[in-house]
C-alpha cells in the first residue's frame, strides 16, 4: 500500500470514531477531542507544527520525532509562554497539546501528499 492510502485509512478510522463518539454522546472521546481542537489553535503550537513537518521529513522514525517534538513543544508552552513551573505541569495538559501538535503535522502531510499527486 501506498503512504497516501495510509494516511486516508487513518483518516476515515479517526472520523468514523469521533463521528460515532459526537453521535452518542461519549465524553470520553468528545473531551479529549474538544481539548485538542482548543490547543491546535495556539499559535505556537500551530507555528512550530508547520517547521517540524517539513524539516523532520528526512528523518527514519519520523513520527517518533513528530511525537517527541510535540512533547518538548508543550513543555516549552507551559514553561516560557504560560509562565508555569514543573509543579504545576498537567499531564492530560501536555498530552492534548502534544496529540494537537501531532495531527497538525499529520494534516499538513495529508496536504502535502493530496497535492504531490497532481
């Protein structure tokens, strides 16, 4: 299978789960679904996203890198942009930025991918 098949089997899984998740009413995944569409529109997040996914491009365990990436990135928000400290770092704060940062990139490749085939 082709890397472009890929990505829109992942994007039909994801939309099929948050489709079936708004639908019944699931707060298990509404919630994390609105924290991460809150956190995607952060400038910052949105800004360093769109450098990582075409300067990371190279790299053999991208998504690795991606993932990684996003985590140093909401642990910088928190610290330098939110003024905040280690002690008060929140865990499903950092891990909805990071899953925020991460499918900005995979968007953004989805594009890319969209648009190389024409």
């Amino acid at each position: 299978m082709s890397k472009s098949r890929y990505y829109f089997w992942i994007l039909a899984a994801a939309l099929i789960v948050l489709g079936i998740g708004f639908t019944m009413r699931i707060p298990e995944i509404t919630n994390p679904a609105y924290a991460t569409a809150a956190h995607a529109t952060n400038p910052w997040i949105l800004v360093v996203a769109a450098i990582s996914a075409f300067l990371l491009g190279n790299f053999r365990h991208y998504w690795i890198a991606v993932i990684v990436t996003g985590l140093i990135t909401a642990v910088c928000i928190h610290l330098f942009v939110l003024n905040g400290s280690f002690g008060t770092l929140d865990t499903y704060t950092t891990l909805y930025r990071t899953l925020a940062f991460t499918c900005i990139v995979y968007l953004l490749n989805l594009v890319r991918l969209i648009f190389s085939r024409f």
